[in-house]
C-alpha cells in the first residue's frame, strides 16, 4: 500500500503509479473515521482495479479542517480527483461518505463511469443524542458507537484498528461529520443520476437499516442492489469477502459494456 500527500490531503493507493486499462476506485471513509475502514478492499480489489483511500480534511492523516455541509464536502473530493487526474473514477463511500457520493453523481455525474454506495442513505437524520454524547466524552461516545455499528455476529477484533482511528479524529470534526449528515436531503434528486450504481446494504446494519438502500435502489435509473449477511454499519471490516465480491461483480460489468 503506497501512502501520499496532496494539498494537505492524504491518500493511500494500491499501487502507483495508476494501471491506465483498469478502472480506479476512490473511496470516501464514514463520519470521524479515515481510510483505515478501506484496508479490506485496497489490495484485494487490485486485480481488478486502482484502489485509492483518502482521508477527508480534518480526519486521519489529512491537514484543514472538516466541512460541515455533504456539498462542501463533494467540492473537496472532486476537486481532489481532479488534481490526480483521474478520468471519470468510480466513486465508493460509506455512510457520510455514501452521501458525498450521491452528491457528486447528482451535480457532476459525467465526471464518474459510476458509483457504490454502502450503508447510506438520500436522508441521514442523527439524533440530537448523538452529537450532544460527542460533545459531552468523544471516547465513550466512540467506544458505544463501535458496538451498535457491527453484527451481533461480528468479532470486534474487525473494527479495533478503526475504532483507534476514530478516537484519534478531533471531536469537532466528528461533530460536523453528523451535523453535515443531519441536514443532507437528496431523496427528491435521485432521478438526476444516470450511471450505474451499485447500493451495498447490510442485513444487521442498525445506524442505517437496509430500506435506506431499498429506497436509493428503487429511485435510482441504473442501480443494482447487493445485501451483505451477517453484517453491521461497518460491513467492509466485518465481511470484507461478500463485499470485495460484489463490487468485483458491479465493476466486471462496467468495463465489459
């Protein structure tokens, strides 16, 4: 795995420089987290395509500080895929990430061959609970969400390495992770996106339940949905092999059309 800076951002990649044949996937970690909750599908996925990981400003190894609305967060992304010159990636992310991604394929879709959106949703209401449990201990607030983000199924061993990442995030860059979750509402734009995408729910997901996905899969034109068993909020640690596998499905089928 290759580590590297740009304009203060960091990013972790599969390989570099990039295969020009294979498709390049650039994904987007979910709320106080950082690449980390990508270490399952950076090298797994390489056969198949360029992997890129990159911390949001504010979060892991990446300087600035956190935005606070999913729009300003979508401008960095894209302005970050620009800089790279990657032509029309495929755009993957979790939960807030999944929301950056929606936004990005509503108001610049040509600029993307297509997207994946995991355990997210077109609203993504937090409880005035959570961001007051932030303010209040990060740590144990983090250390309580670890247990509600996983399967009652899942060794928590799988999310450990995360976990130390997300305590390690400034609290008030967390804080405007689900503020920006809180207030982001797309659900009456889906029909703006016309690339495929590929909607990974999972079964045991309790922060974002499977019918957010329904919803997204039945309101996007060319969307295909795959259910993760056995799998929480955080299903690309915990079940990494059904996950690699469907998006190596989703992808196949981009670059053979």
């Amino acid at each position: 795995m290759i580590e590297n800076t740009m304009d203060g951002l960091f990013y972790v990649a599969g390989r570099w420089p990039l295969v020009e044949t294979k498709p390049v996937i650039v994904f987007i970690h979910g709320s106080g987290g950082s690449h980390v909750l990508w270490d399952r599908q950076i090298e797994a996925l390489l056969p198949y395509a360029n992997t890129i990981a990159m911390d949001l400003p504010g979060h892991g190894k990446s300087y600035g500080d956190a935005k606070d609305t999913i729009q300003d967060i979508a401008n960095v992304v894209h302005q970050f895929v620009q800089k790279l010159k990657i032509n029309r990636p495929i755009i993957c992310g979790l939960s807030i990430g999944g929301a950056v991604c929606l936004q990005l394929l509503i108001d610049k879709g040509d600029d993307f061959q297509g997207g994946i959106l995991v355990n997210t949703g077109a609203r993504l209401k937090v409880m005035p609970a959570i961001i007051e449990s932030l303010r209040k201990d990060y740590t144990a607030a983090i250390e309580a969400t670890g247990v509600i983000a996983v399967s009652d199924k899942t060794d928590p061993r799988r999310i450990a390495l995360l976990l130390e990442a997300m305590k390690e995030c400034k609290a008030d860059s967390a804080i405007k992770d689900f503020q920006a979750c809180d207030s982001f509402n797309v659900m009456d734009k889906l029909n703006h996106i016309h690339v495929p995408v590929l909607v990974l729910t999972a079964r045991d997901d309790k922060l974002t339940p499977p019918k957010y996905g329904d919803y997204l899969a039945k309101n996007i034109h060319q969307a295909q949905m795959v259910q993760i068993p056995d799998a929480g909020h955080l299903s690309p640690l915990e079940k990494e092999d059904e996950v690699n596998q469907a998006i190596i499905q989703f992808i196949t089928t981009l670059t053979t059309k």
